[in-house]
DNA sequence: TAGATTGTTAATCGATTAACAATC
DNA sequence: TAGATTGTTAATCGATTAACAATC
C-alpha cells in the first residue's frame, strides 16, 4: 500500500546515521561548505562507496561533479533521524545513572525530553532533578494516563528491570532505553535498545589484552 | 611463532561473548547443569549454528549426544573474556556519568578496579566517590608515574576529549572507554571503545518512529 | 546399541567495496 | 568543454545458516 520504503534499510546503515550526523555537524563548525564522499571518508575511516551507498539509501542528496552541500546532507540526515520530532520520556529508577541521565542536556538537544523520574526508595520521590520532578513508581500509571509518554529510560537494578519493562509496556510505551545488565523478553510491537555497559568494557578488555599479548610478540 | 589464534576472531563474535556469558550466569543460577546449542539458541533468540561456530572460535567446550555443560562452558568463557585478571583504570572528569561510573559495583566483580578519578575543577578536589579519591588532572602524569593505569574512563565533555585523550596515551595508557560523543582521533597502539549515548538514543528514536509509522498501515 | 548433539564443512545471505556510466 | 564526482550496478568479501558425518 504504502509508497515509500520499499527496500529495507538495514539497522547497519541507520546506525552509522548519527555519526554521519556529527561529522556533518563538525563540518558546518569549521565552516566547510562542501564535501565529497572520498574526503569525508578520509576524515571519517571509512569508505567512500559506503557513504554514497549508505546516502542513497535515503536518496540522492549528491551532485555529480561537486560533491554534498554540508548544511543540505545534515539537515536531511537529521530529517531522517527524526530530529524535529519530539519524544517524551521518563526515567525509571533515580540512581546514580538515572542522575546521569537526566542531567544530560544534550537530549533535549536532539528531541528527546524528560518529562518525568520514577523511583521506589519513597526519600528520593518528591526531590527534583534537573528540573525534572521524581515520583513514587506506583504513581506511574496515572502519570501515563495523563500525560503521554514515548520512551522509558530504565535505569533500575537487573532484578527489577523484567518487572519494571512488563508494567511500563502494559502502559502501552512503545520503546524502551534498557540500561540494566539484563536483556529483556518483550513483545515485539515494542523497540528496546540496550546500553549494556559491563559487555561494552568487557569487550574492551578483550581487544586491549589481544593487543598488548600480540606486540609482545 | 604462537601456536593459538591462527584465525582471526570476528569483532562480531567478539560482541557476542559477555552475551553468552551472561546468559550462561543465568542458568547457573537456575541450577541448570547443561545446555544443549538448540535450547540455549531459543532462549537467547539465535540461531544453534551461530552458537557452535561461535564457541568453536575458541575451542570445543560440548560433547556430541550431550550439549554443553553450564558450569564449564561459563568458566571457559569467563577465561577467555578475562573475567580473572584484572584492569586498573581511572575515570577523568568527575562530572555526574562519572559519579554513575564511579558508583557501579559491577565493574570491579569483572575485574576492573577504579583506583583514582580526576577532575579540572578545583572544588571536586580532594572529594570521595564511592571509597575513591580525585585528584586534579594536572596530577594525573605523577599518579601513572606511581601507579600502573591500564584504561581510561573518558566522561568529559565533548569540547575537551580529544586534547584529554592526547594526553592519556602520551602516559602510556593503552585502553580508553570514551563517553563522550566525539570520535577520538588516536593512533593504532590504542584501544578505543565509544559509548556514544546520543547516538544509541537517537537510533531508539528512528526505529521506534519507524515501527509506529509502519503499524499505522 | 540407538539417539542426540556436537564440530565442521558447504551453501546462502547480506553487507561492503569496486567500477563505471551518467551528469553536473 | 573537460574534470570531478555522484548514483548505481556488479564483484567481492565476510558472516550467518544449513547440513551432515563424527562421536559421545
């Protein structure tokens, strides 16, 4: 029925898209008015087929001979990334990483605003983080019924958090930001993204101890 | 010269394995004893044949007509990740993610010790997180002096990661687990693994957009 | 032994890279 | 126009999946 996306865009290439986005962003910073694909690549450790390939995805935003107006590619990469778009999120859980979280200022920056902290431990409910109220947990249901909310940040310990996703998605919250170690068993009309921070090191750990075992010859 | 490691293990197998390890924790705690490829590839949402091509990157840890013992194969795992030998890492800016960092208890149950955090501002100085001292950066060469740093936690901002990242690899320091959003630009003989936040946030958004277009027919 | 399941080779699939005609 | 560089097709590469002989 619908028109647009034929072909399937694969989650390679929408991952590469913020940092097209942030290269582009530079770019404008030093005051560079155009680029080709083949200098971009040099700057970006990639290829130059993978960026044109990767843009046309989306469509020809090129032109031949000249190469990509900066300011043109970054506003239609952030038209696909959806940066004109709000969301509205909360974070549960008002630990050390839900602090981080909502002090963060770069979200809002990029469409994503916190518009609510959630926690259990009843001496944090009622104090005020960055301008963003912490409720009571039990209190989430009707903060959702009358307010609407796109995407919980969960950010509460790996033993709640299967507990925690089933109530927020029974809401009827359609995305998930899942910090906790643990992987969640959703359906699938709903979109999780993991930040598993202990795999992110431990995979650095690995790749540092291959390096330094290989050059000791 | 080295016997092991003839075939390149994939980054992607690579990504995999805190997964499995994770997974394998689980059914530990389950008291289950063993695990076929299959049952673990239903639980894990993967295919058995990834699981044994990916085990067998490392060596046969299953036995044919049985499946794999759990207790065994974590162990394994855990050796090849490293679970046993242990990193001592700093964490530069003490900003709130470094607090989040600096409170998680989880790093040092995988071998990851936090042994200073360090800071430009003057008030932070001398301060305590979680048992842990920080220090001005400018101290930052005589502590590596003194004591042996194998990575650094970069949670600065954006506008300062590169010349702070300069300066970690000119002390030597060979791994670097960067929060912030910038993309470091670094030689070889250094580990980088990126955390990039915004990014994982802004693909949570593309494809959350994208699934709510998709359903709405 | 018979059944189950691995380890491993072969086939498939998808993503990346190369090539080049189109065209600015 | 000539040169440069895109958009796009074709070739390559690597990763995933399937198949099955080996074997517990």
């Amino acid at each position: 029925m619908r028109k647009k996306e034929e072909k399937k865009i694969s989650i390679a290439v929408i991952r590469r898209l913020p940092r097209y986005f942030r290269y582009l962003s530079d770019l404008i910073k030093l005051d560079i008015k155009r680029i080709s694909s083949k200098e971009l690549s040099q700057r970006m450790g990639i290829t130059a087929s993978q960026i044109r390939q990767d843009l046309n995805c989306f469509g020809g935003f090129g032109q031949q001979g000249y190469g990509y107006n900066v300011e043109l590619l970054y506003d239609e990469i952030g038209k696909i990334l959806g940066i004109d778009k709000r969301f509205s999120c909360i974070i549960i859980g008002a630990g050390n990483m839900g602090n981080a979280l909502a002090n963060y200022q770069n979200f809002r920056n990029r469409g994503y605003d916190i518009v609510g902290i959630f926690d259990a431990d009843p001496r944090k409910v009622g104090t005020v983080i960055n301008d963003i109220k912490v409720y009571h947990i039990d209190d989430l249901e009707s903060f959702v019924a009358k307010q609407h909310v796109d995407i919980a940040i969960l950010t509460v310990p790996g033993s709640r958090v299967n507990e925690v996703a089933s109530k927020v998605t029974a809401l009827g919250i359609k995305g998930i930001w899942n910090f906790s170690p643990t992987d969640l068993k959703l359906g699938s009309d709903i979109v999780v993204e993991n930040v598993h921070l202990s795999d992110s090191l431990m995979v650095l750990g690995y790749r540092l101890r291959e390096k330094l075992n290989g050059s000791e010859q």
